[in-house]
C-alpha cells in the first residue's frame, strides 16, 4: 500500500512545502498553502514521454519540417483567433468570467466540426440534459456530436481511446480528478496533473483537446500558470456582461500568430461572429461631442476602430482621479506629464478619466495621440473636426514617433467614410488615399495646434 504523506500546495505557483507557513517559499505570496493529502505514486508509465524518440540525439538538419496542416471549426472569428483553425494533436485552453459563451462556443463549433470529423463533449459541470437544452436553444445538429457526462480522469482517456475522437472537448479542466493525486478536484496538483496526462494523450494520439478553464476574480486562469505553460494555445474570452458583444484574444498559440482578435455578438441563436467591429464599435459614436477621438488600433492582423472617450474635470478633493477602462493606467501619467511639459496643457488639478468604448482592451502605445486630443478636446468643452481618425506613439520628449501597419489604418479609415487623418510623420503615405485627407505631424505641440483651429 502507498505511504500517504501530508503536502501543503501554494494556490499561485502549485510550489509545495512539507508544513504551513504563512508564505509561500516559491513564489513569496501570503496565505496560498492549502493542505492536501497526496499518496506516493507508484511505478508506472504516468510520466512516460510521448515521444518514441524523445531520447535519441539527432541533427537539427536531419529533422524534416513539414507544414502543419489545419482544420477549420466552421466558426470564421475563432479560425481566426486559431490561426486558420485547430490542428491535429493541439491542446487548446480557453479561459473567461462565468457565463460569457465559452460552452456555447464550443458546442457550436464542435457542431461545425461533427460534419467532417468524429467528435466527443465531455462535461463535468453540466447534466447530459442540460446541454441537450442548450443544443435545442441553439439549433445544433445533435446527431454530429457525442457526449459524457464524467469527471474521473481515468474514465475519460479510457473513453478516448476506445472511441478515438479527432476533436474532443473538456468542460471543465478544474472539475476533473485522478486517482493519482488525492486531494480536490480544482485544487493545484488535480489540475496540474489531469491537464498533463491529457497533453501526453493528446501528442500520442493526435486528438485535439480543448480545455475550458476557470478564471480567477482578476481575471487570470485559475491554478498555476503552468497550466498556460503546457498547452499549445490558450485563448481568453473578454466582454461586458451587460454588453452583446464577446472578444476573444489569443495570448499564446504555437501555431499561429498571438493578439489576434475575434469579434462575436451574443444572440438567442448562440455567438455570431462580426466580420466588421468597426463598424459595431463606432455605431454610437458622434463626432460633435467633445472629448471623443477615435483611434484606429491593430489588433494582430486587422485594423480597427475605436472610439476613445475622456473626462477631464475640475478635482474636488485633495488628490486628483486617474481611472482608465480598457486603457493602461500608468500610461495616462506618463502622457498627462508629456502633455503638460510639451503641449503646454496643465491637467494637475483636474480629475481625468479614460473609457474605450465598446469594451477593448487598447495595450499598444499607438493610442498615445488619440488619448491626448481626447483629454485637450475635453478640457476646452470643443469636440475635435468631424470625420477625424488619429493614432500615433508620443515619446517623453514630445516626439510623435510611428507604428507600425499604418498603411493598413488609414485604408481601413477611408473605407468607413472618415476624412481627415492625423498620423506621425513616419506614417505618411507615399501615394494618396483617395477621400483621405493626411496631416503627419511629428511633434505634439503640432497635433493639439491643429486641433485649436
């Protein structure tokens, strides 16, 4: 019989220590060791490699690369997001808030994919009859799809290799155990070990996985980042609540290109992918209201716009407001400084406040002049000249510096009917843009200038 020992695992790193202490010696965070009693395991193949040649030492040259082919899920804004679509033997990780779409999305697309391929769903949260409900709900081939209502790790992958699905879903990775690891299902070893053993499966057996994760109250996956570190892809969705529309972003895919963004409308039909979320995104915008600019941004390879809104005030207590949605907090500092030294705009006293509408999430610094002509435009209550389109990085010494892609915004622009563009001189285009009146500043005295007028 297995000696049973007693281990405290760190709910951040998954780092464990024989005994409590109040902080982590792994990661140095306060108040994460949870007990749990974990048998030693016995000698098997549980951590036998997946490869046959794993071992062997060969020459990088003598290894044939060979261009890895991939499936499309019927679903044009998660190919995307995939890079084309799913590839043969890839764990997929998806991760988002309780309730956003990630099951709805996943039982749409395995119903795309049930035409060409054999397909499993397997639920740990759900009763068969109540995905049957939302299949009903969402008008899905049911037929094309096979499902298991079961959490026991050993169960699944002896389902998966007696069955032999292409593509297999799990829903979810935290509700999972093993036999292997006593403690919880959804504590660090559990999810650790269940997403292991089902990577090795999915390498060995040329399944792909998709694994649906929990997040925690910030945001991120729950468990251990190694979790992240293990997949081949992992996907975040994003959105209001309160709004229709769902972003998915990927942040690591090994098959394709990261920050590439998926755009869905959330119907009584399930998710419909948006092929135009500028459109979507600037459908209430107007351009006679001050303290709004829209910036066109780059999201992985599309162009899209943006309307950037913001609040200046007068402050009414003893330290001014900086609050940010969708934008990067320090970087409003940095830019109120900037504006301030070399705009000649003080906003010391003022509260100052950042929304990017539609629910975005806006990291690229080519923000930097549309949020700037945002606050000036809202300081001095005179909305910016209509059918205006900006984008562009600010540097400490005042310097509009440029981004990259700018072709591509200015076309994407012109096409939805705007007029007038300020850009970084970098930007310019060499031929002209038809409809498309270009001003390339390279300072940012020069863009709030012009904005006086």
């Amino acid at each position: 019989m297995a000696k049973i020992k007693t281990v405290f695992s760190c709910a951040e790193c998954g780092g464990q220590t024989p005994k409590w202490q109040g902080q982590c010696p792994h990661c140095n965070a306060w108040n994460t060791l949870t007990e749990a009693v974990q048998a030693a395991p016995a000698a098997n193949a549980r951590f036998q490699s997946w490869s046959d040649s794993a071992t062997q030492v060969q020459k990088l040259s003598d290894v044939q690369a060979e261009e890895v082919p991939r499936d499309p899920s019927g679903i044009e804004e998660l190919d995307r997001v995939l890079g084309g679509g799913v590839v043969r033997g890839a764990v997929i990780l998806i991760g988002g808030d309780p309730g956003i779409g990630k099951s709805t999305l996943l039982l749409q697309a395995l119903s795309e994919i049930g035409a060409r391929r054999k397909v499993l769903y397997v639920s740990g949260e759900e009763s068969p009859q109540q995905i049957a409900l939302r299949a009903t709900r969402l008008s899905v081939v049911t037929d094309r799809v096979d499902l298991l209502a079961e959490i026991r790790l050993e169960a699944i992958l002896e389902t998966l290799k007696r069955e032999q699905p292409e593509v297999a879903v799990i829903d979810s990775i935290q509700t999972l155990y093993t036999d292997q690891v006593t403690s919880a299902p959804g504590s660090v070893s559990q999810v650790r070990e269940c997403a292991a053993q089902l990577t090795r499966m999915a390498k060995q057996t040329g399944i792909t996985i998709l694994l649906v994760g929990h997040v925690t109250k910030e945001g991120s996956l729950a468990g251990p980042r190694v979790l992240e570190h293990m997949v081949d892809t992992v996907l975040y969705f994003e959105g209001d609540s309160h709004s229709n529309y769902r972003m998915i972003r990927a942040i690591k895919n090994r098959f394709g290109a990261v920050n590439e963004l998926g755009v869905f409308v959330m119907t009584d039909r399930g998710l419909k992918g948006v092929s135009n979320p500028s459109a979507i995104f600037l459908s209430s915008y107007r351009d006679d209201v001050a303290g709004s600019c829209v910036l066109v941004t780059q999201e992985g390879s599309r162009p899209l716009l943006v309307e950037i809104q913001a609040l200046v005030d007068d402050c009414h207590g003893f330290q001014p407001k900086r609050l940010t949605v969708g934008l990067e907090q320090n970087r409003l500092a940095m830019l109120l400084a900037v504006l301030h030294r070399h705009g000649g705009v003080a906003c010391f006293d003022q509260d100052v406040f950042l929304n990017a509408v539609g629910g975005v999430k806006i990291n690229e610094p080519a923000a930097d002049l549309a949020i700037i002509l945002a606050m000036v435009s809202s300081l001095r209550n005179k909305a910016l000249p209509e059918k205006l389109v900006v984008f562009g990085e600010v540097g400490l010494a005042g310097e509009v510096r440029p981004v990259a892609r700018g072709q591509e915004r200015l076309k994407e622009a012109a096409k939805l009917g705007f007029t007038r563009a300020i850009v970084p001189q970098a930007n310019r285009p060499r031929q002209p843009i038809d409809g498309l009146q270009v001003i390339a500043v390279e300072r940012l005295d020069q863009a709030v200038d012009f904005c006086r007028e």
